[in-house]
C-alpha cells in the first residue's frame, strides 16, 4: 500500500490516517471518520481525490435527506408538465430519472472518490438503508426496470459529528478512524502548509496561547485547526506585534465564537 494516499501540498494527514485510508482502499470498504469540527474530515476526502487522481463526488446529508436521494429521483411533475404542454418523449420515462450522487458515483466510467459528508444528520434509518447499495454496489430502477450497477467501486468516505450514535449493522462494514486533535508538531506543519513564511515567533506564541485557550476547563466550544490558520492569517495581516498576542489576545474573535467563552479566555488569560 506504499504507493496508495499519501499526504498533499494542501493536506497533512499523520501516519495513523494514511493507514487507515488506504486499509479501506485495499479492503473495498467505506471509511467512516470521526473527529472534532474542524480537524479536517471533509477535506481528507479532496485530498485522497487529490493524491491519487481520481474525481471527487459530494453528497451532502441533511436533515432531510433520504437513502433514496442518493439513488435516483423519478421527476413526475416535470413529466406531467411536459404531457400537458404536448412536450415529445413523455412516454420515455428514463427521460425522467435524475441519478443521484451515489448513482453518479456508480455510472463513472472510471473510479472516484465518494464523500458522504455528515451521515449523523440524517435519521437514524438512513445508514441502514444504504446497506444493501453500498455492499453490492448496485441498485434497481423500478420505474424503468433496470439495475445501476458500479463499473468500478467508488472509495467511499463518510464523516460525522457524533451528533446520533449509527448503527451497529452499519459500522461492521466500516473501517472506521477518529481523527485526533493535532499535537502542537503537527498542528506546526499544517500551519506551515498553509503559511509556509509565517514567521517563527508569532507561529510560536499564537499557538501557544490557542493551546492554552483549549485547556481551559470551562470552554464551551474549543477553537479548531482551521480557526487558527485563520487567525494566524488575521495576525500576520494586521501586523500584531508578538509580544501583544497574548496581553491584548488581537481578533481573538477569529478563534473564540460564543459570548460566555470570551469572558473565560479574557478573564482567565488576563
């Protein structure tokens, strides 16, 4: 598996993640990624399309959607519409029939990468109901009798949150990974991916008091990866002195989000 995911210019994963990835490539299984928002779940799935050169397919789950969305959707209303006008083809119901982004994933001419981003927004039937497609790798059309098969099988990537807990049938046929939060030698290395002249000092004390804020025991919702690119961004264009990081905590609203958390890091870093 030497020549499988490997990290990117844009993505830099720890040696746990590679594994996991390309365990799942070999073993034809989905990977199902948990970790805290922003500790770059969604983006590992660009990156994998990225790293081995394949074309990336997203279905967002929400709230609402449905296994049936990922499959195909028959348009009657348009077909209705089209009868009433005198629209030519209407008897053609595969005319109707919109894939949808898994039954995109299977008509691919090559293989892709599938990320279904989210899966714990959806009700708890949803993983279920994708069991059978995502084993065989096929499903059937009843309107126009006919079966949608993978020509190759897609490495499928799903994420979540946590937020429902998915079902016991569901995770066996995963391989599943949790992305830990970066240490601060890793975190150093995505920064730098990012900022790769970012200078010394300010990396090292903006990081230094984004790790303290974290361990305060209080914080409702601690700062991610991603918020700190972003503040570190926020400090280099506004040319803040390093030694005024941590006194004045400059647009610390870049990293810190709710009101109560403010008054914490504020009261507790002054």
């Amino acid at each position: 598996m030497s020549e499988g995911f490997q990290s990117t210019g844009q993505y830099v994963a720890s040696e746990q993640l590679l594994a996991s990835v390309n365990v799942a490539i070999a073993l034809q299984k989905p990977l199902l990624i948990k970790g805290e928002p922003g500790t770059g779940k969604t983006m590992l799935a660009q990156a994998v399309a990225q790293s081995l050169g394949k074309k990336l397919i997203i279905w967002n789950i929400k709230s609402t959607t449905k296994a049936q969305d990922g499959l195909y959707m028959y348009d009657t209303i348009q077909r209705l519409y089209d009868g009433q006008f005198g629209e030519e083809g209407v008897d053609d119901i595969a005319r109707y029939i919109k894939l949808g982004k898994l039954g995109e994933a299977f008509e691919e001419e090559d293989q892709v990468v599938l990320l279904i981003d989210e899966i714990d927004k959806a009700d708890l039937e949803f993983p279920n109901d994708l069991l059978w497609e995502l084993d065989q790798m096929e499903f059937y059309i009843h309107e126009t009798k006919r079966t949608v098969k993978a020509k190759h099988r897609p490495i499928v990537i799903i994420t979540s949150n946590a937020e429902k807990e998915l079902p016991d049938a569901f995770l066996r046929r995963c391989i599943f990974h949790y992305i830990d939060f970066p240490d601060e030698t890793l975190m150093e290395q995505i920064v730098r991916v990012h900022y790769p002249d970012v200078e010394e000092k300010l990396l090292k004390e903006a990081m230094d008091v984004f790790y303290e804020i974290r361990s305060l025991r209080d914080i409702r919702k601690k700062p991610s990866t991603s918020e700190l690119i972003d503040w570190i961004n926020a400090l280099q264009l506004g040319g803040i002195p390093t030694e005024r990081i941590r006194s004045a905590l400059p647009f610390v609203g870049v990293i810190v989000k709710k009101d109560e958390d403010l008054e914490t890091v504020r009261h507790k870093m002054a």
